[in-house]
C-alpha cells in the first residue's frame, strides 16, 4: 500500500530536488505502485514507541519533504490511483496539481490513532477544501471518494485508471512549450499567497519586472508578433 517510512519520504524529497535541478525535466508525476493506493499513510509501526520529541522530529522531517515538494519550482502532479491516507493525503495535497482515478479515496484517519495530521494536512486541506469540510474530515477520519474530491476541488481531474498518467502527461506537455521563467515566477508569487513573511503582490511586481530583458521575453514577445510558435527549449 506504498506506506511512507522515513527512507521513502527522504527519498521521494532528493528525488525532487534533482528534477527541479535537471534542466530536461520539465514537470513531475508522483504516483503509488499498483492500482490500489497511491500512498496508504505512515508506516505506524515505525513510531509506534517514540517520545515527544521523536514525534516532533518525525513531524518536521515530514514538514521538509512535503515543503520541498510544494515549493518545487517545476510542476509537480499527483496521480492518485487509489487510496490516499493519512500522509499519503498530506504528500498529494502537497503537489501543485491531483488527478484521481476513480477509486481513489482521500482521507486523514490519525484521530484514530490519537494523533493529528503532522505532515502539513491540518493547514493544506483547510487551503483546498474550506473550513468546514477540512474539520469535518480531520475530525471525523471519514474518506472521501474521487467525485467529492473534484466538486470540493481538492483534485484538478477524475480520469479512469487506464488514462491516469497520460492525462498526467498531457498537462505536463502543454506547460513544457511555455517559458520556463514565466512558470517559475509563477510558482513562486503562488507561494508567496500562502507565506505570511512577504508581500504576495510585492513579489509578483518584482518577478514581473525581472521577466523583461530577458532571452524568454524576447523570444514570446518576437514569437506573438510574428505569428509564429515560441521556441524555449530548442
């Protein structure tokens, strides 16, 4: 059930930091082995006997990697192909972007274990969902299916299993042909939204700014008034 132990969530964080440093990588998937869960929560017994200030380490571990992955620089989508629970959840709601098959369940059931989201979930579903239902469903551990999911808008896309990727694929394809500055600085004022230590507007005024003079600028702008097809990445 692709259960998230130390090992695989420090993996999964390296494993984008090296896709964002790679220049030919131009956006990531991350989906779960096999049909039945993209990622079926924490490996519990892994923590099972841990002090406070193991669980506090553990939480902030876990902080790191879904941090990484939100502020990746590249887009990055989740291919939910089944359940997605506890940290499973926090690690999809984590990316840019979810595309669920239509089994997929969302859901964070750690009040049944005496404990609360500790990967960012408390603070990401209130963000996609609302108050209300993010309350609801933190404190109730009840999942959700892929349908609820899409009207909530917690997913982008409900697609069937067979076309999961390739609908993963396909708004990959279309974001690799824009300007690969405009997409960072984009993702960037994105974040700024959600961080309280600066000025979101402040930071898009800059980037916009940064954006002229620049070979991307020149070549969208030379592209749109020659009528032709802009070329980024050769």
């Amino acid at each position: 059930m692709n259960a998230l132990n130390a090992t695989l969530l420090q993996e999964i964080k390296k494993a984008i930091e090296i896709a964002e440093g790679n220049k030919e990588v131009y956006g990531i998937i991350i989906t779960g082995a096999g049909k039945k869960a993209f990622a079926a929560g924490a490996d519990i017994a892994e923590f099972k006997d841990f002090t406070k200030e193991q669980g506090k380490q553990l939480s902030s571990a876990g902080h790191g990697v879904m941090n990484t992955v939100e502020n990746c620089l590249k887009p990055v989508i989740a291919a939910v192909n089944g359940f997605a629970l506890g940290g499973g959840c926090e690690l999809a709601m984590a990316c840019h972007m979810r595309v669920a098959s239509p089994n997929a369940k969302f859901g964070q059931p750690e009040v049944n274990l005496g404990l609360l989201p500790g990967y960012g979930g408390t603070q990401r579903l209130i963000q996609l969902v609302g108050k209300g239902k993010a309350i609801e469903m933190l404190t109730t551990a009840d999942m959700i299916g892929a349908e609820e999911a899409l009207r909530l808008g917690l997913v982008n896309h409900v697609e069937d299993q067979a076309d999961l990727m390739e609908k993963c694929y396909s708004i990959i394809n279309k974001i690799a042909v824009k300007s690969p500055q405009g997409i960072a600085k984009t993702m960037e004022c994105v974040q700024a939204y959600f961080d309280t230590s600066v000025d979101g507007m402040e930071v898009e005024i800059e980037h916009f700014g940064s954006c002229f003079q620049t070979a991307e600028f020149e070549e969208g702008t030379s592209s749109f008034l020659e009528k032709r097809r802009a070329n980024y990445r050769n």
